[in-house]
C-alpha cells in the first residue's frame, strides 16, 4: 500500500480513452440504414453483400466485405441469355 507524507496529495486524474471510431462496431441494420452515406452503395448492392451475415461490423470491416463482394462475377442463369 503507497502511503501519503503530511503535507502530499494524491491527485487522480481519471482520463478516459474516446473510443476509436474505426474500431466502434454497429449491427447490419444501423450499417443498411447509411450503406449509401458511409460506402456509397445502394441499400439492394447492400443487401447483396451481406446475405447470410449476422453480428456487428466496424466501419472497415464492412467496407471491406462490400468491396470484395463487388468484385465476385455475376453468374449467369442457365439457358438465360
């Protein structure tokens, strides 16, 4: 245990990291809710992308799932022209 001499004070001082809003994480819907704002798709190219996901992504994370789901080739239907 630190001690005190007569006459010291202890000051704390409380400093509280901001949260890295790079890191910050936000569930599909609120991401859908601002796909064309924040990656500059629209909410079907949204949709898209994310099929089958669940959870919460930062910002990057779902940039970077936009960005290679664009680059997949469209498959053709069978017997379609």
């Amino acid at each position: 245990m630190n001690t005190v001499e007569q006459g010291q004070t202890d000051i704390v001082i409380d400093v509280k990291k901001k949260p890295d809003k790079t890191k910050q994480k936000y569930s599909i819907e609120k991401l859908r809710a601002h796909c064309r704002k924040l990656f500059g798709v629209s909410s079907n190219a949204f949709d898209g992308a994310t099929v089958g996901l669940q959870g919460e992504f930062t910002k990057d994370e779902m940039a970077q799932i936009i960005k290679v789901w664009s680059g997949k080739p469209v498959k053709k239907k069978k017997g379609g022209k």
